[in-house]
C-alpha cells in the first residue's frame, strides 16, 4: 500500500464526507452570500466606480476566520468524538497519510466554494476592464490563506474529541495570526521591542503577506510562508495524533 | 500466528494490562473473557497498533506490532469496541474505502465486497446510510470491513453485541466457518458463546490471565460444571476492587 494511494483514499473518503451531508451546501450558500453582501452593502462594489476586486478580496481574511474554522473542526475531532479513529489508525495508513488526505480534502472543498465566486470576476469584467493578473494572483493568494487556515485548523482540532471546542479555539488562534500586521498589535509591539521582534510579529501577519499578493505580485516570499506555516502545522498535527497511541 | 510476550499497558498510575503472554495459532478461535475493565478492549488495541504497549512485544505472523506496523495492521481484520463506522457513508461506499485503503483494486475490491457483504447478510442495506441502520446492522458492517481482505487474523472485540439471537447465531457461524484458515480473538461477556465458537478460553482479571484452557479444561475447574461458576471464582468483583481500593 503506496503513501500516495492510502493519501488519495482518505482525501476521497473525506472530500465525498462534505456532499454526503448537508454541511457543504449550507457552508457554499452562507460563503457565497457572505461574500457578495459584503461586497456589495460594506464595500460599496458600484459606488466605487472602479473594475476591481480588491474590496471583495478586502473581506476574504475576515470571512475565512469564521468559516475556515467550521470546516476544519470536525477534520478530527469528529473522528475522536465517534471512535472512528480507531478505526482509522488501525488501518494500514500512516499517520502522515491521513493527515495530508484530509487537509487536502478540506482545501480542495474551500477551493470549490471560492471557485464558485466566478461570477464576481465575470461581472467585473462586464462593467469594466480590470486588470485580469491581479485578480488571478488574489485568488491564488486567497486559496494559499484558506490553507493556512485550515492547517491551523486541522492541527487544534486533533487535540480535542468536542468540534465546538476545537471551532473557538481555531478562530482565536486564526485571529491571532491575521491581525499581528495590524497598527494595533504592532503599536503595542512598537513601544518596547526591538524592531527585529516588531518585524518578526508582523511577518507572521496573514494580512501583510495577503496584501502583497493582492497587488499582483506573487512573491516567493509570500509562497514560503504560506507553504512553511501549513507544512508546520501538519507536521504538528502528525505528532498530535501519534501521540494518542502513547497517550 | 500472534505472539503476545509480557504485555504492560499503563494509563498514569494505572495498569490496564499488566504482564500478558499469549500464542494464538492458525486454527485457534481464542475467546477473552473478564469482567468490565479487565484489559480485555486495552489488550486488542495494542494487538491492532491502536495503543502502544508500554512493556513487552507483540507479533502478528512474524512482524513486530511497533516496529513494523504496517506489515502488522495488514494481516490484520480489526472489529473494534462498538463497531464505529462513518455515518455519513453507505456500508457499500465504506467498505470501497477499506478496500482502496486495503490495496484492493476494480474486480478484486468487488468481489471483497459482494462476498464480506454475504458472508454478513449486508446485500439489503447496502445502499441505506450507516447512520440509518440498527444497531445490528451496523455491527456487521463492522464485521464485513473486518474480513473484507481476507487477513490471516481476525481481532474481534464484542462481535456479537447488539444482535438478536438469530443473528448471534449467524455470527457465530461465521467465525466458525473462518476459523480453520485463521488465528482469532474475540472478546466477550456471554459465556456461552465461549462454548459455541471458542476452541480455547483466556479469562483475564485486573489486567492478568488468570486462566488458560479449552472450554472444557475450564469446566473443570468448578465442581458445579458451569462457566458461570468458573468465572465467578476466577474474577474480581467491584464491589471487592473498592474495597481494596479503599482500605
């Protein structure tokens, strides 16, 4: 039994779990008004005047921070809860295995909701003539950040058997993460920490390295990190769930 | 085909198994009998690679459960405590995910299928969700995914639980029929199922075996020729284990 196969059928088996139930459905619609009623109503899409998507990408961070984490809480707490775990790890799959299957699943199903927000592209294309490479690169850039977000995600709910516990948790943390960019954590950083320290904090920021990407420019940088802090998290998640045998 | 030498499984300051040494060969239908937290469901899952042992060596048809779990877990059928399954699922799209994770491909994953499906009188509810079934259904679609790949052991905790009389009885069939070509473990509380499916009885008490024996080598050891009788004398009470505690 191949890495890569034992991966694929926990990633199907998962992904298939979000359309089995009603959960995909009700998380695509609630995305997909969430996302045109900010933009329309908070972000004034129309009154702007201008053939762009950065107020729609404006709000994807603070969407993402309480539906990430309804997507990722029941990635193993769900498992735990039912005693499927059991089952699971008694499998001839590596720990490592599942854990890649179902954060590729829980990505894959983010992506199809996000997909879904074509018709944004397609109407701003409509009214105007945007610069098509800039929303292309926000879109990579948003995918990247859901993914972040569900690393994290992934990783704290293995720690707990209760999906409420591991959706509130997920959001702070997530929270954490998104706004460490932000004036109001750096000014508290500002008055006493050496500037590396400042930086450092604020390079942590999901906002920082998705406004970078947002402009256009896809910057190895910005991959790195995104790439660095999911491949962290799973790794941390890996260790979490062995050590349930040990436990 | 299993060789359990000086088994340990402690949770904090308690020993849920403490020094078990077992061989079960091809052939053999070996039945655990104890009270409610004996260590028998602790036992099967350091068998199975679920918990590792904090003591002693595990083999399962020659390969080492910690060192090579994967080698181990694929020569293992597992039913654990209570039959956990994916509600979400059909038993049908269950059993195709431990077939695909099971290395079973196209015509070969079929035939498992149709036959673990017979063999466990599943055919009618293929379709229906897990989540839908009875209590005895589920039990057997546990038991289907169990022997879905035809492994050379079968590790059963409580394969009876939760069936009707009929079904018991089909059950029992079942592990006899299998038996010839397999080492099995089941566990139980009905004794009498020790006399219709077991070829040999372990009673286990507070983590130790305190008997060994055929069914009927156990008989013996009561004057009044009944298992009950046996197990009464071999077992602790709870009413004697808070006792000890508190004195």
């Amino acid at each position: 039994m191949s890495f890569w196969n034992s991966t694929y059928a926990v990633f199907r088996r998962e992904f298939e779990g979000y359309f089995a139930t009603p959960l995909a459905y009700v998380f695509i619609v609630i995305f997909l008004l969430a996302m045109g009623s900010f933009t329309f109503y908070f972000g004034q899409f129309y009154e702007t005047g201008r053939a762009e998507l950065d107020v729609f990408f404006g709000f994807h961070p603070w969407l993402y921070l309480f539906l990430i984490p309804a997507i990722s809480m029941r990635l193993w707490a769900e498992e735990q809860k039912s005693g499927t775990i059991e089952l699971l790890l008694t499998l001839p799959i590596s720990v490592a295995a599942a854990v890649i299957g179902k954060f590729f699943a829980a990505w894959a199903f983010a992506g199809v909701a996000l997909f879904l927000t074509f018709p944004m592209w397609v109407s701003v294309n409509y009214l105007g003539s945007p610069d098509n490479g800039v929303i292309f690169a926000s879109y990579i850039g948003s995918l990247l950040m859901a993914g972040g977000y569900l690393a994290i995600g992934s990783c704290l709910s293995a720690l707990t058997n209760n999906q409420v516990i591991a959706f509130v948790v997920t959001v702070v943390v997530c929270f954490m993460f998104t706004i460490s960019g932000h004036d109001l954590v750096l000014g508290f950083f500002q008055s006493w920490a050496p500037l590396t320290l400042v930086d450092a904090v604020s390079s942590f920021s999901f906002l920082t390295h998705f406004a970078a990407i947002m402009k256009g420019v896809i910057d190895l940088r910005d991959l790195v990190f995104f790439g660095s802090l999911i491949s962290l998290f799973l790794f941390i998640n890996v260790i979490v769930v062995d050590q349930k045998r040990a436990g | 085909m299993i060789e359990i030498e000086g088994l340990v499984r402690r949770f904090g300051s308690l020993t849920a198994v403490g020094g078990i040494s077992l061989r079960v060969a091809k052939g053999e239908v070996l039945g655990f009998l104890g009270p409610n937290g004996a260590g028998k469901s602790t036992t099967m899952k350091m068998i199975t690679g679920f918990l590792a042992p904090s003591e002693g060596r595990i083999s399962v048809c020659g390969h080492d459960v910690v060192e090579e779990p994967f080698e181990a877990q694929c020569a293992i059928g597992y039913l654990p405590e209570g039959a956990p399954a994916y509600p979400d699922m059909t038993p049908e799209q269950f059993l195709q995910f431990i077939a695909q994770v099971r290395g079973l491909k196209d015509d070969a994953a079929k035939q498992a299928i149709q036959t673990a499906a017979a063999r466990t009188g599943l055919q009618a509810v293929l379709d229906q969700r897990i989540d839908t079934l009875s209590k005895g259904f589920k039990r057997r679609v546990g038991l289907a995914q169990a022997i879905l790949h035809n492994p050379p052991v079968l590790i059963m905790d409580e394969p009876t639980d939760g069936l009707d009389p009929n079904q018991k009885h089909a059950v029992r069939n079942l592990i006899r029929a299998m038996s010839p070509e397999k080492a099995i473990i089941i566990s139980t509380h009905i004794l009498e199922e020790v006399d219709a499916v077991c070829t040999r009885a372990v009673i286990i008490d507070r983590g130790r075996v305190v008997a060994d024996g055929t069914p009927a080598q156990l008989l013996a050891k009561s004057p009044s020729r009944r298992l009950d009788d046996v197990f009464r004398d071999l077992t602790t009470p709870d009413a004697e284990i808070k006792a000890e505690a508190t004195s």
